[in-house]
C-alpha cells in the first residue's frame, strides 16, 4: 500500500509565476532547480523534454515532501480535470478555512469552499482550487 509520495511532478507554462505563487501564498520555498537530463526524461520516457527547466519547491514545514514544477509548452492550452491520469494533487494544511480567506484575490482560484470530508464532528476539512498552472490542488 503506497502511504506517501515524496514528490509530486506538476507541468507548468511559466517557473516564475508559479515560484511566486507557491512561495507568497503557500509558504514553499526553492530548494532545487536546473534543466531536465538525458537519462531523467529517459527515465520518464519523454525524450523530449530533455534541457526543459525545472523547479523542485518544499513546504515551510520542512517536511521531506516536494513540489516538482517542469517548464513544458504544450500546457497552454491545457484545462484542468479533463485528461487521463492524475489531475490533483493533495497538500495538508493547518486551516482550510483561513487559507482560503487568504487565497482571495490570488493566482490560486477556489473551485471547492472547505467542507467536512464526513459528517461527524472534527471531522478533517478540505477544500480545492486551482492554482497559477490551472493545476488542481486538494488542500486538506
């Protein structure tokens, strides 16, 4: 049984926006960054995006969990929820409900007010927005 992800690699238009974004309203800071090697895309098999920059960001928590940002073109056009595969990631946060006051007027769009995930009392909370990539992002 998988019990937790190390790093998460999410495809974005532009580093900097997205830098920015995490960094100011999430709290994550760069702790990596470079171009995408030979034998990494082999690993992955996509060839082609060897030398695309990427941008490895990690929580103010310190925890040993990853934010993995590669630069790709083809993500112009792209609309959330609407491809094969994984289309979220989920992120624990201390308060749901006070992160989404503070993510008003942000990259970061609400699509999911924070709720109770089952109805009994202190139940966990989560909500969901889309952030600067137009990437969907469960917050729990």
């Amino acid at each position: 049984m998988l019990k937790s992800i190390i790093i998460v690699t999410i495809s974005v238009l532009n580093l900097t926006s997205v830098e920015d974004a995490y960094h100011d309203h999430l709290g994550y800071t760069a702790v990596d960054q470079g171009e995408l090697s030979a034998a990494v895309t082999k690993t992955w098999n996509t060839e082609n995006m060897t030398g695309s920059k990427y941008l490895v960001m990690q929580p103010s928590s310190n925890e040993k969990v990853y934010l993995r940002f590669v630069e790709n073109p083809t993500t112009a056009d792209h609309t959330a929820m609407t491809t094969h595969g994984w289309n979220s990631t989920e992120l624990l946060v201390k308060d749901p409900d006070t992160l989404a006051e503070q993510l008003a007027d942000t990259p970061f769009t609400l699509i999911g007010p924070p709720k109770d995930l089952w109805p009994t009392p202190n139940a966990p909370r989560a909500m969901q927005v889309l952030g600067p990539a137009n990437e969907v992002l469960y917050l729990t």
